[in-house]
C-alpha cells in the first residue's frame, strides 16, 4: 500500500458538505497503487467507515503522464451508421469498445440516447463527424454540450465552451467528444447549478489535467451501501484534492466504468445493483489510452 500525496486545503471550502476533515481522509487513505506501464499508474482506495463525505466511497483513478511516450490517446464510437438518420445509433459496453479497438485502458465517454443509441453531442473522429449535437445551432446548449476533450494522439486538453450550441463545430482539432459540466478549469472551480443532476450522489466519472503534466481518469462507484456516489461539488472537490488544474464530468450513472487491459472492468458499476464487476451497462461512446504502434506514429 501505498499513499497518495493530495493537496491539502486548511479551510472550510464552499458552504457544503466538504472540511478538512475530508482532505485529511483523501490524504492517509491507503491507496492500492500499481504501475501498469511506465508513465501509468493504477490507484484504488475504498472509504468503508464513512471516513469521507460522510459516506463510503469507492474510487479509481488512472494517471498518465504526459512524458510518457508509449500510448496515444483515441475517441471511440459504437455508432459507425450513416448519420443522415440521426434517430438511430449503436450502444456497446465500454469494455468490448475497449477491446474492439486494442485498448490498454478505457473510461466510458460522453452523454448518448439510451433508447435509440447515439451521442446526443457533437463527437469527431479522425475529421469525421459519426455524431452532431441534436438541438439546432443557436439554441441553448444542454449542460453537456458546452464543454469537451479534444485529442491527437499524445495531445490531450479539456475544452471550455459556449452556452449556445455551434462553438463545437468551430474546433479546429480532427478528435473532439462533448461532456459536461465543466467542474474546474484553468485552477479556478466552475459555478455549478442547482439542480438534481448536480446536487444528488451518483456514480461519476471523470477526466482531468494537472499542472504537472498529467491526465487523470477517474470513476467513483455510486448507488450501493459499499459506495455511495459523489454530487458534483463532492467531484469538484476531488478533483482539486488530487491537484486537477482543470477537471470535466463524463457521462456517469450506470455508465461508469473503468477498464484496464491486465484486468478487464476495476471499478464497481451499478445497473446490476450489486457490488461486483459485472453491472456494466452500454454507451456510444469512450474515451482510450492505447499503444503507440507504426500504424498510429
């Protein structure tokens, strides 16, 4: 076991729920820490005393180092149908997209239609569009819609949006997935809303970037005695602990999962409603780190 040095904050930090107290439990937790390849790293802690927010909270986390020079990150979609229809769609659990497309890790992406499959948000892969934001351009984006992830293959940066929908068609970047909302962005928390997605604990997901050069994937199991879910200022919070200088939420509920080549699914998905490895449910979309090969140089 080993610990994770967090940053600490000595102050009572918004008008809610998170102390000191939380920051102190983050940092002596004991974290299961494993490498899984050089500039990789697997950390695993599970509160079982309500020791943080006053719950028990399971949470994963993958750092990758930007120095590291072995893997590319890739966008991937289940959706490959011509999108002229764009009522329909494919959905694909988050682990068989994962090993579809080679991947070393994997965390479940962006917001999709449960019913009809699809993103509901604009994804671009390779300089194509499989999914476009479904409100119309100049309408008012949906919180999931003003703020993203834009890679190329080692490059990776959490975007901040616009409040009316057609910002995103204006990105110069060939890979871009839409998420939402932004939790922090350059060291600064973001102003969230007051509302049941945000307020209520849920199973999360999470990407962030750090001024030391790192990218970190994070899920938080939810839904369970064993893991309770985070709202979205506990997220906030985490992110910020863990020195996150900007931090975006993914698609989160029973879509949370992590997966790890060596391992398959690490974190505790819900929609099976036990706390197990198996409750994982299907997506459009993932977000991947991979190994660099001749083909992706």
């Amino acid at each position: 076991m080993k610990r994770l040095t967090f940053l600490l904050c000595l102050n009572v930090l918004f008008a809610s729920a998170q102390t000191t107290k939380d920051s102190l439990a983050l940092a002596h937790a004991p974290w299961k820490t494993e490498t899984l390849a050089k500039g990789v790293i697997w950390k695993y802690a599970h509160f079982q005393q309500k020791e943080l927010f006053e719950a028990n909270q399971s949470i994963n986390i993958v750092e990758v180092s930007r120095k590291s020079r072995k893997f590319v990150w890739e966008i991937i979609t289940a959706d490959s149908l011509n999108k002229r229809d764009k009522k329909r769609g494919q959905l694909r659990k988050t682990s068989q997209l994962a090993q579809e497309n080679d991947a070393f890790v994997a965390i479940n992406g962006g917001f999709f239609d449960v019913k009809n499959g699809g993103s509901v948000d604009f994804i671009k892969i390779n300089n194509q569009t499989p999914d476009t934001t479904r409100a119309l351009k100049g309408s008012k984006a949906a919180f999931h819609g003003q703020a993203g992830i834009a890679v190329d293959k080692k490059n990776f940066q959490i975007l901040r949006g616009e409040p009316l929908v057609g910002w995103e068609y204006l990105l110069p970047y060939n890979n871009i997935m839409l998420s939402g909302p932004l939790l922090r962005w350059e060291n600064k928390d973001e102003v969230l809303q007051k509302n049941a997605f945000n307020d209520n604990r849920h199973p999360r997901s999470c990407v962030c970037t750090t001024q030391s050069g790192k990218t970190l994937l994070i899920t938080v199991d939810g839904r369970s005695a064993e893991s309770y879910g985070m709202n979205l200022s506990e997220l906030t919070f985490l992110t910020r602990q863990l020195g996150c200088s900007s931090a975006l939420n993914l698609d989160g509920g029973g879509s949370t999962t992590l997966w790890l080549k060596e391992k398959g699914v690490v974190n505790y998905p819900s929609d099976n409603k036990k706390f197990d490895h198996k409750g994982e449910r299907s997506v459009s979309n993932a977000l991947i780190l991979k190994l660099l090969t001749r083909k992706n140089k």
